[in-house]
C-alpha cells in the first residue's frame, strides 16, 4: 500500500468515528429533547454538525474508493455503516485492521528487501 492510500485510509478513520457519535447526539439530543422539553435550539446545530460530518465521510470514502481500489460491495457496506447510528464505530475497527496489516505487509517487504 502507498502512502497517497495509507493517508486516505487514515483520514477516513478519522472522520468515521466523530461522524458516528453525532448522528445519536442528533437523535437524542436534539429530536428527543425537542418533542419532550421546550429544549429546541440543539437541533439546528446538532444536524449541522452532523450535516457537515456525514459529507465528509462521504467525500473521504470516495478518496479511499479511488486510490484503494475498493470492490463496490466494500463501498456499500461502509456507507450503510454511515446510516446505522454507532456504525461508523464498526466500520472504524475495520479499518484500523486494515490499516495493521498494510503496516505489517510494509515491514515484511522492508525486512525481504534488506
């Protein structure tokens, strides 16, 4: 794996997991609190953040998708990741996995070549 990938890989595991915690900050902070209190300013700001995040997610799995070289099945199932609320938590553990192994390969390679 070449850095351009290590780095898109990275950046995804990044974003997935603050991606992941604002969709149920949004549910539960700011659709349960709307309807049961008179707390209503929390969900403009929360869908915002959340807004912002997920087309970050979306932008970055692109990346990944194009200097990784991903099968599609592997695309879907990170973006269906993305709409499970805490799925992006998933989806950070595999790509930590992923990321182990490319650095292991690496060194492999590294100690055959030396």
């Amino acid at each position: 794996m070449d850095i351009k990938t290590a780095s898109a890989l990275h950046r995804l595991r990044l974003i997935s997991v603050p991606e992941a915690l604002s969709f149920p900050a949004l549910l539960i902070f700011g659709s349960v609190l709307s309807r049961i209190s008179d707390i209503d300013y929390l969900m403009m700001p929360l869908g915002a953040i959340h807004g912002i995040l997920f087309l970050a997610y979306l932008v970055l799995l692109i990346d990944v998708w194009t200097k990784a070289k991903w099968p599609v099945k592997r695309v879907l199932l990170f973006f269906l990741l993305s709409l499970v609320p805490f799925g992006g938590l998933y989806g950070d553990k595999l790509l930590k996995r992923e990321e182990a192994d490319s650095v292991m390969a690496a060194r492999a390679r590294q100690v055959a070549e030396a």
